[in-house]
C-alpha cells in the first residue's frame, strides 16, 4: 500500500504515523502511532493530553483518502461515539478499522478506533470526492 499519496492531508506524517495498513475489498485496518509531542496536544490538554476528536475523524479521512488515492472532504457524520479519551502517552498506538464504499461522488464509511479490546471512537458517515476525483483505484 503506498502511503506516499499527496492528498493535502493535515496529519499524516505529523500528529500520526502508519505503522501498517492492510486493504481488502471495501475494508482497511490501519496501526497509526501518535505524536505525543505534537503542538495540539499543548492545548488539547497541557497536564493531559487528550487525542481530539476531530484528529480522529480527521485520521479516519486521511486513510481511506490513501487507501482510495481520492481528496475528500465531510460532508456528513451520521453517528459518532467517543467511547473512551485518547491519552498519546498511555496509549502511543491505536488501530483503526474502516468499512468503506463508493456512492456516487462520495464514500460512505463506518469506523472502529480501538486498542486492544478498548474501543475509543466508533463513526459512521459519508465524504464527498472532490470534483476530477471519480473512480476508487
């Protein structure tokens, strides 16, 4: 899997790391470490850290924009459930499973954030592919 893709992702390669990830038809399972001295975490928060929800929608995006070699934006969030709080220190790594698939010019996916057996985050929504961006490779 290349993970070089250039899609103006925010992250990637700064506030997280891929370790792995692993595609199949329509499903990617990725380990991605964070950043514990990353700037966010100076405000998000400076005596405990906490992984900010948005960076993990965030992080979800930027995978299956890899995975799809397609720019994507949120366009909606049908559910979303922070389950437990992400501390980068006690918990360096996570994996991220996504169930993923192409609806006309957006991609639907659900997502588990877990480590172990601790879930931290599960979503479901939808991105929309940017216009000259068809097509799932």
């Amino acid at each position: 899997m290349d993970t070089n893709f250039q899609a103006d992702e925010l992250l990637l390669n700064d506030f997280f790391y891929i370790a792995s990830l692993t595609t199949t038809e329509n499903q990617l399972v990725a380990r991605v470490f964070l950043n514990a001295d990353h700037s966010i975490y100076e405000g998000h928060f400076p005596d405990r850290p906490i992984t900010p929800g948005v960076c993990l929608v965030e992080i979800i995006k930027e995978i299956i924009m890899i995975a799809s070699h397609k720019k994507l934006q949120l366009y909606q969030c049908n559910h979303i459930k922070f389950v437990q709080m992400v501390d980068p220190k006690k918990t360096p790594w996570i994996d991220i499973s996504i169930q993923y698939g192409l609806q006309g010019r957006q991609i639907g996916a659900s997502a588990t954030v877990r480590k172990d057996e601790v879930i931290f985050c599960k979503f479901m929504g939808t991105f929309t592919i940017e216009a000259g961006q068809m097509g799932l490779n």
